[in-house]
C-alpha cells in the first residue's frame, strides 16, 4: 500500500515536470519578445502600432482561443490537445522566426497564439486533475514558479540572441523546447478528460474573436486614424455589438463556451476579475519598460535582460511560498495584498526620469516581483478549487483567457495614452511625459484589483474544501 501511494506521487510530480516543459515554452516567448522590440522595430522598420501588433497580435489568439482550447482538451483528451498545441507553437515559432516583413511576423505571432491557447488551459487542467484540492496549491506553486523561471531566464537570453546572433533566434529556439515537450506528454502525462462535454460553441467563439479583436483595434489605431474617424468609432460599435451577442449566446447556449454558472461562485468571479486587473496594470507596462530602458536609458539588449532578473526572482521564490500559504489560510488576504504591491510598483517606476540609475529602478523591480508572486498563484489556486474537476479545463482556459484579454487591453490601453500624452515616443521628454501618466494609470487599475479580491474572494476559502468547493457561492 505504502508503495502504491509513492509511486502515485511520483507520478503525479512526474506529469508536472512534462506540462512545466510545455508552459516554459510559452511563457519564455513572453519575455523574449519584450526584450527584442527595439531590434524588430530597427531590422524591420516597424511602427509603433505595428510593434503592439507583434504582442497583441498573440495575446488576442490566445485569448480568444483559449476557451474553445478548453473545451477542446476537456472533450478530446487533454494530453492530446496539449501535445497539438506545442507542435502548432513551435511550427509558428519557426515562421516567427524566418519573418522578413512586420506582416509576416505579426501572421506567425497570431498562429503561435493559437498554439499557447490549446497548450494552456490543458496545462492547468491536468494539474487539476491529477492532485487532489489539497495539494493542488503547491502544484499550481511549482507551475507558478516554472512561469518565472522562464520569465527570469527569458529577458536575458533573448537579450543575449539578440545582440550576439539576432533577433530571430529568440523564435528559434523554441524548437528544440518544443520536440523536448512532445516526448515528455507522450511518456509522462496520463491521458483524462471530461465524459460529460456536448458540442463546441462556435457562435461564441467568433462573436468574443471578433468583439476583442475590434476592441484592441480602435485603442491601438486610434492615434493613428483620429478618436472620432469613422473607422475607430465603428471598431467600438462592433466591438460592443460583438460582445453583447456573446453574451447573449452564452446565457442560451446549451453547451457555452463560457459557462456563465461558474460566475455564481463568488471567489471564481473574483480571482478571474483579479487575474484581468493584473495583466491589464503590468502587460503594458513590461512593454514600455522595454522601450524606456533600451531607448532612454541607453541600455543594451543584455542589459535590459539582466536588469528584470531581480523581480523574476523573487517571483520564482515566493510564488510557491504563496500557493502553500494560500492552501492554510486561503488567497484573499494574499492577492489584495499582492495588488497593493503591484500600486505601489507603478507609481515608484512612474516618477522614474531620463537619467535613471539602476539603483533606482531596483526598488521598483522587487515591489513588483513581490507583488505579483502573491497576487498571481493564489488567485490561480483560488479560481481552480473553485470548479469541479471535470470542468477543470475550461475554468483555467476563462482564468488564462482573463489575463490574456487584460494583458493586451492592457498594452493598448497603455500604447493610447502614451500616443496622446506623447504624440511621439521617438522624442526623450513626450515619451517619458506619456510613460509617467499611463504607469500611474496602470497603479489605478492595481489598486482597483486590491479592493476587488478584497471583496470578492471568500477569506478562508483553503485546501481543507472537499468536493463541495464546487458549490456555487451566493452572487456578489
């Protein structure tokens, strides 16, 4: 018997090891990314927009297709999606790489999207379905901290690709990554999934598709066509259009893409409203600092990279400390105090100048790191015992498709206000006079999500909940 409970645990530390293999892959392209902006726009000739594009371009396929993704693994397999997932990312990757054109690359970037939308939510569905409630916060801990490992390693390796070889190596190499996550599923990952799944919801996955994406291109092309052109005011109709359909078609829906149900559990409402809030403040921001760093500050590309490994850190300490302090006393008190942090990040960056040591930014840096480390796995084990099991797919794909949808309104949003503020971020004093206003926008925004999880999330919600967890909580 003792032998048997071993040997279950190592296999359920085992299948964690294989799903991390996937997530580094995705999550190490986030920060590559940032890193090389400057180099893309240069080798490219790319537009300010056009740079918004290479980011959002990503996040909008992921978001959109992250609750059709869910769906997908719950019904078909969860290892089968996952593994369709890493080939579709790194055959994109390998396109992102070989662009020649900022079309082609912002092309490559939206199929890479769709990639990390079948690979995510499958990642953190298994997870569910392999640890029991009470050990499932360390679990999403670990995945937490393989996320900032890759965040950490990221900035300085794609650095390092693009100052020594070029920016297209920063794509490359997830390649290799890539083939290593193919073998690890198939040897490691047991196969599950949900016997209760209907149909895909089709409707709902244009009708959100098509409202996010028209809403993200009124913000981003607004400063380019004018705020009251007939083209921005008509992206914002359909935008507002396309969303109410949506959520017309999911309340009716027999089989919804996004069950509006789970929303009657009070701390999934909150953790999910809480993951937008987040990727909405900092998505931008890491945009920008990029940009600031490398642009104003004179920064190399290495030196970029290395100058984010402090907060990636302490992300990669603290946030499994999070999910076990999450698992005794629950993640209220945690994410509002992580979003507190994450205010108190942006204001400090936003009172940064044109000379800025790294003395001075170093402060900034280790708020955040510690910030987000609390608000981001305790919010994601709060949002995952707060749905049953079978459903574990598509209630990490809304948590995913939350942070995702924040995280490029978020350089959107960020990328309007320093385009009106600024009107030119090529010039040092528009572009820090737009810097300074859209981080002390984007501390707003945190702040709002303090009182949000404040509100919302349950205060002793833990790991001692058994199946009742499930329960829908009375409506806010």
């Amino acid at each position: 018997m003792t032998g048997r409970i071993l040997a279950e645990r190592d296999r359920m530390w085992l299948t964690l090891a294989a799903v991390s293999v996937g997530l580094f892959m995705i999550m190490l392209d986030n920060t590559v990314v940032n890193v090389a902006l400057p180099a893309i726009q240069r080798d490219l000739e790319a537009t300010l927009p056009e740079l918004q594009w290479v980011v959002t371009g990503y996040a909008l396929a992921f978001a959109a297709f992250m609750l059709i993704g869910g769906k997908v693994a719950d019904a078909y397999g969860r290892r089968r999606i996952f593994v369709l997932g890493i080939l579709v990312f790194t055959g994109a990757s390998l396109l992102c790489g070989l662009a020649g054109s900022s079309e082609a690359l912002i092309a490559a970037r939206v199929v890479q999207g769709l990639g990390a939308a079948l690979m995510s939510p499958a990642t953190l569905s298994i997870i569910a379905a392999t640890f029991p409630p009470a050990r499932r916060g360390v679990a999403v801990g670990v995945w937490a901290g393989v996320s900032a490992l890759a965040l950490a390693i990221g900035p300085l390796v794609g650095g390092l690709l693009t100052e020594h070889l070029s920016w297209h190596w920063i794509f490359f190499v997830n390649v290799p990554v890539g083939v290593a996550g193919v073998l690890a599923s198939y040897l490691l990952v047991p196969e599950s999934r949900d016997e209760t799944h209907e149909r895909l919801d089709l409707p709902g996955l244009a009708t959100s598709g098509l409202g996010l994406f028209a809403l993200t291109y009124g913000l981003i092309e607004a400063n380019t066509y004018g705020w009251t052109s007939t083209r921005i005011l008509g992206s914002f109709a359909l935008a507002a259009l396309a969303l109410s359909a949506f959520l017309v078609l999911e309340r009716v829906q027999r089989a919804p893409m996004l069950p509006l149900d789970l929303f009657r559990n009070r701390t999934y409402t909150g953790a999910n409203t809480v993951t937008l809030l987040a990727a909405l403040a900092m998505f931008g921001v890491f945009f920008f600092m990029s940009l600031y760093m490398q642009g104003i500050l004179g920064y190399s590309a290495v030196r970029t990279g290395a100058a984010f490994l402090p907060m990636t850190i302490l992300i990669i300490v603290v946030a499994p400390l999070a999910g076990r302090t999450a698992d005794r006393i629950g993640s209220r008190s945690l994410m509002t105090g992580g979003m507190l942090l994450v205010a108190l990040h942006l204001a400090y960056l936003s009172r940064l100048g044109v000379d800025a040591t790294y003395a001075e930014l170093l402060p900034g840096f280790l708020l955040g790191g510690v910030g987000m480390a609390l608000t981001m796995t305790p919010s994601t084990a709060a949002a995952t015992r707060a749905v049953p099991v079978e459903k574990a797919g598509v209630g990490a794909a809304v948590l995913n498709a939350f942070r995702q949808v924040g995280g490029s309104l978020g350089i959107a949003v960020m990328g309007a206000i320093m385009a009106r503020e600024a009107g030119s971020v090529r010039a040092p004093e528009a572009f820090m006079r737009g810097f300074e206003h859209a981080l002390q926008t984007a501390a707003g925004i945190a702040l709002v999500g303090a009182i949000v999880a404040y509100l919302l999330v349950r205060p002793h919600e833990g790991a001692g909940r058994s199946a009742r967890a499930s329960a829908p909580e009375p409506a806010a």
